[in-house]
C-alpha cells in the first residue's frame, strides 16, 4: 500500500477521478508550466488518474493504478539545501509535478521499473522542483526522492515496515552497495567531490541533501511525529525532533482504517489540536495532517490474495479529510462514476469533489458539535462499501464482462458515499441551526 495527501497552495482546487486509456495517452507531451516537451513511447498502459477538474494548468494527475497492477503516487513536495542546489541547480524548462505521472505510469510494469524510468526522465531533462514518489506492485514498494536538479536516489521499503514522509526530504540511511537502493549514476561522486556529507561515520540522505530548519520543525517534522506515536507509542520522540527516523516497524498490522486517521489527523488527544483544549499558540504551533487544502487522498493497495483482475484498489476520497469517506474503488475499469468523474468548476454539491468541502465548511465551526456524527458517517460508509467489495471478490471472476462489472460495484459504492454524505449534511444542518445567532423567539 502507498497512499498520499494531495494539497493544493490553496483550499479549493477541484479534481477528478478518470480512467485514462492507451489512445488517450499523448504521444507527444508539452508541460504548460515549463514548456518542455517530450516523446512518449508507442506502447502506453490503460491507468486510473485523478487529475485537476480544470483546464490550463497542465494534468497534474498524482497517483493511480496501471493495467499491470503497478501503483504511482507523486508528489510530495520536498526541501533541499544551498549546497546541493549550488552544484546541481534546478532547471527552469524541466519537469515537476504537474508531468511526473503522466510520464511515468503508463510505462512501466514494476515498481523498481518506474523508479528506472523516472531517474531516467530526471537525470536527461531535469527538474524546477523537489518531490519524493512512492511506487508499488504485488511484491515491493519503492520511496523515490529527486535531489538537484538532475540527481534522485530510491530506496525499497521492507516488507515489515512503514513510511511516514512530510514535505521535507525524508530518506536517511542510504547504503549504495544494496540491492534495495537505487540512484543517480555519479551521486556518491558528488558528494565526495562537493564534501556533502557532514558525517563522519554514516551516508545519510537527508544530512546530506536535506534541510533541518524552523520551519521543518513547524510544518514537516510534527507531522511524522504524530503519525510515528500513533502505529509506535513508545517512541519517546517530540514533534520538533529533526532526525525522527525513516522506515519504521510496528508491532502491529497497518489496516486502510489506520492509513486514513493519521491521513486525517489534526493532534488529536494533544495540546496542539486546532479542535482541542489547548491554548491557542498551541493550536496553531504545528501544521496539521488533514487541513483545509486537502484536494484528495489515495491509499494505492495491490492485494495478494485474490486473482489479479481485481487486486488493484484505488482507494479514493476528495476534499479536506476531516469530513470525508475513502471508497474502495476497483481499478481494472474502463469509466468511473459519474459523481467522480465530471468534476465541475464551480461549486456542485451534486458532485463528490465538493460535497465534502460544504460539509468541512460547516463542521470547521463546531466541530465538537458534529464530530460523532462525522464519525458514524465515516465508519459506516466503509463499512458498507467493503462489504460490497467482500461479495464482488466472491462473484467477480464469473463475470463474462469484468470491467464493465467492476464499473457498475463502484458506481454502487460511489452511490452509498454521496447518499451517506448527504444524510450527514442533513443531520449537521440539524444540530447546527439551532445554534445560529440570527434567532428569536416569543419566549426571549
């Protein structure tokens, strides 16, 4: 499983969930923001997308699942430091974020082959901006980071491990003599010729290539921090810590429950919760996980223990995490639902990209006063859909038309997520209308 937030530099920046098809693929791609322009191979894989909703700002399509069942999250906008951005500057006319999916998924078969194709891509265009990707296939998960302008370094993460990146670079330990590292052709070269490493002892990527700022204390390392004492409670850690560590190991299975709270999370049970009891410097000391800008979130799960077919989930939510559902979504589909997929730009609450930013507006200002109702609404929406994907895994490989099934099931679920929601808005509307101040009445 790889899953990521997408957050836009502002609260709304509508999306959309498709399908993108061999033909629909460019064969020949210009990037709107850098103009670069490049050829793309012949041969391009059918993949799930959630692109921007509105035109004239390039795809941006962040994640998805390939007919091959290999997984692609990207990006995560990460930091840097002067020394490395000194010797391998970033490139005005390269890619960013905005391409990297489109350029990458459809070609690819495994996860360590879109890290393959991706260095490749970075190292012979180059890049304006800093971002870490995650890929995944039935076997592995790969954690890739680009570093100046030209240069990337990937590690694979352990079977029995976990990730936790915010938008700092994030990878420490880093051995280029392992089969489970990956990296730009001369990067130890640059280092050494560059004196990069302030170590004495150990390589580590994120000393080395990285930042260790006030605003990492403020911005990034909190983040990890919460989701590290939520999987690890015994971590006696802070949220400032600037070297909290990378691949981590719990004692427990991770669930998709799990991934979405720490995905969702704002400090709960902490001082530092915008909802909670502290005081307000404390409330706003930290940026949270979930947040006013979050557009999507996506849990990329490649299962093992069904047939192929149907192993890639595309598990999917729109709008801030506080108020919303994830759906597990097949993606071994030609269409996706209605609701999902024609994303307008102005507001539709009709539409599942901006029904839960109403119900986020409104439960921002009392949260308290909706936080139970936000949470059956949550339980028993996945409740239901997994329920649908329980009797679907049974039946699904009977079917003479499996996408155009897989279709309809998503559709259904898509359905239960827009009529839950809409019972939520109903029951907040509620509770919350008594509580207006515009109110009068014979007895005052």
């Amino acid at each position: 499983m790889i899953a990521r937030n997408e957050d836009g530099a502002g609260p709304l920046n509508p999306q959309k969930f498709v399908v993108v098809q061999p033909a629909d693929q460019p064969k020949h791609y210009k990037a709107v923001l850098s103009k670069v322009e490049i050829d793309l191979p012949d041969n391009p894989l059918r993949y799930t997308s959630t692109p921007d909703a509105t035109d004239g700002h390039g795809i941006w399509a962040a994640a998805g699942i390939n007919s091959d069942n290999v997984a692609m999250t990207a990006t995560e906008t990460i930091t840097s430091n002067s020394r490395i951005l000194g010797a391998d500057p970033l490139v005005d006319d390269g890619i960013g974020e905005e391409d990297i999916t489109t350029l990458t998924l459809p070609y690819i078969h495994s996860a360590r082959e879109g890290v393959e194709r991706l260095g490749a891509l970075l190292e012979q265009y180059g890049t304006y901006e800093l971002n870490a990707m995650a890929f995944s296939d039935k076997d592995e998960v790969w954690y890739f980071e680009s570093i100046g302008g030209h240069h990337w370094a990937a590690i694979r993460i352990p079977d029995d491990a976990y990730v936790i990146a915010p938008n700092r670079m994030n990878i420490d330990q880093f051995d280029f003599d392992s089969d489970d590292t990956l990296y730009a052709k001369d990067l130890p070269e640059i280092i050494k010729t560059y004196h990069m490493n302030p170590d004495t002892d150990q390589v580590n990527l994120r000393h080395i290539f990285g930042s260790a700022t006030i605003k990492d204390t403020r911005y990034n390392n909190p983040r990890a921090w919460y989701g590290q004492k939520y999987f690890n409670p015994e971590f006696e850690t802070t949220p400032i810590d600037q070297d909290l560590p990378f691949i981590c190991r719990t004692s427990k299975k991770i669930s998709i429950e799990d991934m979405k709270f720490v995905l969702s999370s704002h400090y709960q049970n902490t001082p530092y919760d915008p909802y909670g009891t502290g005081t307000e410097d404390q409330k706003k000391q930290f940026r949270p996980i979930g947040i006013n800008r979050n557009q999507e979130l996506h849990i990329l799960q490649i299962r093992n223990d069904v047939p192929a077919e149907i192993a890639g989930i595309h598990w999917l939510a729109f709008g801030p995490n506080t108020f919303n559902a994830i759906v597990p979504f097949y993606a071994n589909i030609n269409d996706t639902p209605t609701s999902y997929k024609n994303t307008t730009g102005d507001c539709n609450p009709a539409n599942m990209y901006w029904l839960p930013n109403v119900l986020a507006l409104m439960g921002d200002h009392n949260f308290g006063l909706y936080e139970d109702q936000e949470n059956l609404f949550e339980e028993n929406t996945v409740a239901a859909c997994r329920n649908l994907q329980i009797k679907t895994d049974q039946t699904a490989t009977q079917q003479s038309d499996l996408p155009a099934y897989l279709e309809k099931v998503n559709q259904q679920m898509a359905d239960i997520t827009q009529q839950n929601s809409n019972k939520l808005l109903g029951q907040m509307l509620a509770l919350g209308e008594p509580q207006m101040k515009l109110q009068f009445t014979l007895n005052d």
